[in-house]
C-alpha cells in the first residue's frame, strides 16, 4: 500500500471517529453501565458531574440519561419545593443507586415523589457493591467535611437498605481498612486503566464498550434466566440466616455505627433489606438483616411481601435488581412505615 493511501485511510478513520463523537454528543448518546471510580478513602464511588445514557447489555433496559453530581450521587430533581421538613437520606448499594431505571422509578425518585407535597428533601446516596462499611465510611466523611448539612429543627430521616452480599462485603473491605477514626478511610488497590479513563472522555469509545458487552451477553449458552439455577420454590422472610454469629456481629457494628451517627445529628435511622430474587439464588439472607438489627437496636422496615412471592413481576427477568414496579412497591412500604413511624 502507498504512503499516499495510508494517509487517506488514516485521515478516513479520524474524521469518521469524530464525526461519531459529534453525532453522539448532538444526540447525547453517552452510553455506560454502572461507572465506577477509584477512591482512596472509600474504596470506590461515582464519578463526580457525570452524565451518561444507561443500557442493559441483555437488552432489559435503555435510552434514560443518568446524572451524577459534585460528590457523585445520582441526581434526581423533580421536587422544586423549598425544604420546609427535612431530608431523607438514602443509603445502600445498587439498588438504591437503581442504575437500571428512570430517576422517577428509583426508590429515592418515588419517595421523593410522595414526599414533595410535605417539602421533604430526599438525597440518593447509593453506590455499586457499598457494604454497610461503606456506607458508615461515606456518611461520616460527607458529614465530617461539612459536605452535607441537615437542620436539626427539622425531621431527618436516614434509611439504609441492605442486600444479600453486604455482611460478605464486610469481611472483604475490612481488609482494606487503613484506619477508623475520626472516619474509616477504605483505600482502593486498583486504578483506572488508560481505556477506562479515555472511556470517560469520549462517547464514540462508549459507543464500541456497549457493542462488547452487548456481544459477550449474547454469546452466553444461556441468555434465558440470569443465572443456571433454576427454582419454582419461593423464599420467606422466615428463611433460616446461615451466616455465623461472627459475621453478623461484624455487620451490626457499622449498623450501630450509623445509628449513633445519625442520633448525634439529630436524624432518625432505620434499616432495611431487598431479598435475593429466588430465580437467581440458592438462598437469601433476609432473615440475618433482621437479626442485625436486634443486635444493633435499629427499628427494621420489611420488605413488601410481594417481593418474595411474586419476584417475576418486581425483578428483571435476567438482571438481579428491582424493575420500576418493584422500586416503586418498596417505595411506598417505606415512605408508609417511617410517615407513620416519625408521626408519633
């Protein structure tokens, strides 16, 4: 081939590569799937002033854009009203973050929702895979920076949803823990790769990122359920808690942790907890949240028993998180419980 022609080829693909960059940037096609960052004081979170267009390799979602803001926390802005009786703080993982669907259909879109009308303020704290750990480390670094202000003349509220990993997660980020106080500090062993952060700038690597995962999710031998196990027997909330007393121990201290947290600012703090969907997993651990609870003197809100029940009707056939109907459903079981719990 001619030098002449390598040029051509060459300035071909760079005007073709930007040409998609500007299309997709018209289009705001900024397409990413749960973005991640590096943190040297809380292992992980999400990236700050980022904007993208959330999909589901397996096809079970598409087409909403995400916002985060300057510390990371998805945005979710449909209330206008001024705050006239305090903030809802919502902490938790995946679920609550809810990367899987429109900012009105997560739980803290409808608990903002209902709660609009009282001028009740509420704050979406989630992040992928935050352990109660986690959560506790974020909390008390937001509050020890005076990142975030609550008026103790007010109601506060401060509910924490757990899932089924976050007593392993425990045991797993506690190894990365460099110290505890004032604040536990949580330091990351990974960093971006060079791919990673360019994926961060550019829509058009996004673009092809999406065509990957999207190729690998097809090539599965089998796209039908979300994982090989296959189960037509429902779980309880009585199901049997097969974690050691040690584990829940450990968990319960940084439930505790928070709960005194809270008290201290003046805010109530409840938990509660998403059971495993029982198409996907062999057991739940449901049943081991509640105990938590007794043990570090935290009122525990149950989880809708529709949940457990009817998963196919609130859970994603194949992805392991809420749909809109089931984020909606937990929503209203709790802005129900603490409405009445806090009316006291």
């Amino acid at each position: 081939m001619k030098r002449s022609d390598l040029f051509l080829l060459a300035g071909s693909v760079v005007i073709c590569f930007f040409g998609t960059e500007i299309f997709l940037r018209t289009v705001r096609l900024g397409y990413n799937n749960s973005p991640l960052t590096p943190s040297d004081i809380l292992h992980h979170k999400h990236p700050s002033n980022f904007s993208f267009t959330a999909y589901s390799p397996q096809g079970e979602w598409d087409g909403f854009v995400i916002k985060t803001n300057q510390f990371g926390d998805r945005v979710e802005d449909s209330c206008k009203s001024k705050i006239k009786s305090g903030q809802t703080i919502l902490l938790g993982d995946s679920f609550i973050e809810g990367y899987q669907v429109r900012d009105s259909d997560t739980i803290a879109g409808k608990l903002q929702s209902l709660s609009c009308s009282q001028g009740a303020k509420v704050q979406n704290l989630g992040v992928s895979s935050y352990s109660p750990l986690l959560s506790y480390a974020q909390l008390c670094h937001r509050l020890h920076n005076r990142e975030m202000t609550l008026d103790s003349t007010k109601e506060n509220k401060i509910i924490h949803f757990l899932y089924d990993n976050d007593i392993h997660d425990d045991r797993i980020y506690e190894k990365s823990l460099v110290k505890s106080t004032p604040c536990p500090i949580i330091s990351a062993t990974q960093t971006l790769s060079p791919i990673q952060i360019a994926t961060r700038h550019s829509y058009t690597l996004r673009l092809l990122r999406r065509f990957q995962l999207t190729l690998e999710a097809l090539s599965k031998s089998d796209r039908s359920i979300g994982s090989d196990i296959t189960r037509t027997e429902r779980f309880s909330t009585n199901d049997n808690c097969q974690k050691s007393n040690e584990d829940l121990a450990s968990t319960s201290k940084y439930i505790k942790s928070l709960k005194d947290l809270s008290h201290s600012i003046g805010s109530n703090y409840f938990i509660s907890a998403i059971p495993a969907d029982s198409r996907k997993a062999r057991s739940t651990n449901y049943s081991c949240f509640r105990r938590i609870a007794d043990l570090a003197g935290v009122e525990f809100i149950d989880a809708p028993s529709e949940l457990f029940s009817r998963p196919e009707r609130y859970y994603f056939e194949k992805d392991i998180h809420l749909n809109a109907k089931g984020s909606i459903l937990f929503a209203e079981k709790v802005f129900k419980n603490t409405l009445v719990t806090t009316s006291k």
